[in-house]
C-alpha cells in the first residue's frame, strides 16, 4: 500500500481519533512496530496509557479509548517517524536504533556502553540530557513530534551455545544482533551479525550464529533457551532503545484537559516505567534460570580490558553529529556526568580519550580462544 493509499484509508479513523471534546468518548491512537506482545508496550500500556486515562477521569472526564496499531498494522520498522509526521498517529514508540538516520542524537546510549546495568538511573540520565542539552530534541521537533520519555530496557547480556568470559571468547564467533551494537564486538574482534529478532532462534539452531547479545526480556520472549543454554551479564548495561514521541499538531488540537494529562503522564512516567523494564528483565532471567540454562559473568577485570579496547565509539558519534550542527560532544560530556552524579563507577569514561587497552595482556593465547564449531 502506497503512503497516500494508507493516508486515505486511515482519514476516517484519524478524524475519529480526534473529535473535539463532545458527547463522543475520545479516541488515542499509538503505533510503533513492535511485536503486540513486547515488554515496551506492556510498560507504556500500565505507565503512560493507563495514567492518561486516569488523570482524565480523575478531572471529570470520560477515559478515552486507546487505537493500537503495532506489529506492522499501520508502520513497519523504520516507518514509525513518518507516519506520526505524516499525521496518521497522535503517539508513537519510536526505535531510536531504527529511526538513527532521522533522530541521530536519540541513539546515544548505544555509543557508551558499560555503564550501569540501574535502569532507573540510565533513564533519568538520558532524560535530562534531552532535557538540559540546548539542541537535543531538535531532530524530533524537525519531524513535527514532541520528545516526551524515554523507554528504557534491562542490560544486554549473552545468550550462547558456548560459554563466554572474556573478550577473547567471542573473536571470531558470528554474534546475532538486533540493534544497533555492532562496535561493542568488532572492538574485541568479535563478528556481529545484524539480524532480525524472529530469525535468531532458526539460526542458532542450525549453528549459523553462536549467540546473541540482547535484552534478558528479548531471550525470554523469544524463547532463545531452547537452542543456547550459556547465559553471560556482560555489564553493558540497561539501554534506551525507544522513545515516546507526541504529534505536536495533533496534540495542540486537543482540548486543555486532554494536553494536560498528557504533560502530567509524560513527566512523571520515565522512572516507574523503567523500574518495571528492569523487573521484567529480573523476571526473565529467573524463568531462564528454571529451565536450567548455565549463568556466567564477565568478571571486573575482563570489563576493563573490553571497554578498554574499543574504539572511541562516542567521540565518533560525538564529531558527526557535531559536524551535522547538533550537540553531539554536549551530549556525550553531559550524558557521562549525570551518571557519575547518580554515583555510577564508570568502567570508561566516554567524555575523555581513550586509555591504551590491557587487551593484548589479559586475552588468553589465540590457541586457548573458544571458537565455534563448524556445521
């Protein structure tokens, strides 16, 4: 279906959606691309949907009745941005990871990883770069949306038929990856292999991939424990993989009590939300646990030497985004300082230049390297 096809066929479901204030009960509309199913939308159904709803109520109002459209019903992975700028959607759940070449300031956290595993405290820092940094929500405001909250997920860890302990342990093996991750293995000479999330378990059972590095809630979900049973916390930590976005126009267009529950919602939504990621995440790796898969963890000293080998992954991102006129190093510099100001023990700082690595001294001789084996 051609975009000016699906504009025509959701005309009437958007004016449906946005009737003002009558004897009709008011009509939200939300898309992302995610699965119906996923950990994302369960916490933005109980954190944000549900606490609009009751905020409406609360002020005297009906509660409005929620349109979802996920899964690819009204927006496909990339296309999330366009149809809330095309004016087809009021909310959208926004894959910063998906969307990087429209939002390339939104994806920062995947430019620092080993940070903290505190979902909490990786969501409040990400929020108040956006809200602190001059220039941070641009691109969003460019696509005609308001930046709203953060969605933040549970850490990143290994998933694997073979056991992982340290960087040597991954050179060479094929490493599923569905986000955007791929410096934090190609720094160790590890070889990620972008994938979609649905092909992952076929793969690891035909031996193609070794693993896979993702959210405990995405193994989980996907039910990756009956082709691996290594499991490894990696200390990359917790993410912000999706952003909730709002269509400016659209949401001017609603009346006052409307806009106000929203603001409300929004503002208090970024930390309950990911406390429930991150338990969802706890959650996940006891049903992992149950089903006996085999648990491990890089050690201090093996973060250390893995942070310290990669390359300076955000002074990068820093400079293109500098060069492209965005706040790309204020970022990166205010970024690093809420965490240390939340107390976080950075395993590498992002903001200075990188150290000389202990990777040549701390990776076993290449004949004791795990490797895969051969199908």
């Amino acid at each position: 279906m051609t975009k000016t096809t699906l504009a025509a066929a959701l005309c009437g479901t958007l004016f449906l959606a946005f009737p003002a204030y009558a004897e009709d009960t008011l009509r939200l509309s939300v898309t992302s691309a995610l699965p119906g199913h996923h950990t994302a939308l369960s916490v933005f159904r109980k954190h944000f949907q549900a606490e609009v709803s009751r905020r409406m109520e609360d002020a005297g109002g009906t509660p409005p009745v929620w349109v979802e459209m996920h899964d690819g019903s009204l927006a496909r992975p990339g296309g999330v941005l366009e149809a809330l700028e095309d004016d087809l959607v009021l909310f959208g759940i926004v894959s910063v990871n998906e969307e990087v070449d429209r939002l390339p300031l939104q994806n920062l956290t995947y430019r620092m990883p080993f940070t903290t595993e505190d979902c909490a405290v990786v969501a409040e820092a990400y929020h108040n770069v956006h809200e602190t940094v001059e220039g941070m929500t641009g691109p969003v405001e460019k696509a005609g949306q308001m930046y709203l909250a953060p969605i933040t997920s549970d850490a990143y860890n290994f998933i694997s038929v073979q056991k992982i302990t340290n960087p040597g342990d991954v050179r060479g093996i094929p490493i599923g990856i569905v986000d955007k991750v791929e410096g934090w293995l190609s720094g160790v000479e590890g070889a990620p292999v972008p994938i979609r999330a649905d092909l992952i378990a076929s793969r690891l059972e035909a031996g193609v991939l070794i693993g896979a590095l993702m959210p405990d809630t995405d193994m989980r979900r996907l039910g990756l424990k009956e082709q691996a049973d290594h499991y490894t916390r990696t200390g990359f930590g917790a993410q912000v993989p999706y952003i909730v976005t709002v269509n400016a126009r659209l949401l001017a267009d609603l009346p006052e009590a409307v806009r106000e529950a929203v603001r409300a919602t929004a503002s208090a939504f970024t930390v309950p939300a990911a406390k429930a990621y991150c338990a969802a995440g706890e959650s996940a790796l006891e049903k992992l646990k149950e089903q006996g898969i085999r648990t491990a963890k890089l050690l201090k000293s093996r973060r250390g030497q893995w942070a310290g080998a990669l390359a300076p992954l955000a002074q990068s991102w820093a400079k293109r985004n500098d060069d492209a006129g965005w706040p790309g190093t204020a970022a990166v510099e205010a970024y690093m300082q809420e965490l240390k100001a939340a107390g976080v023990h950075l395993t590498r700082d992002w903001s200075r230049p990188a150290s000389p690595g202990a990777l040549p001294v701390l990776t076993p001789p290449a004949e004791q390297v795990s490797e895969a084996p051969h199908h």
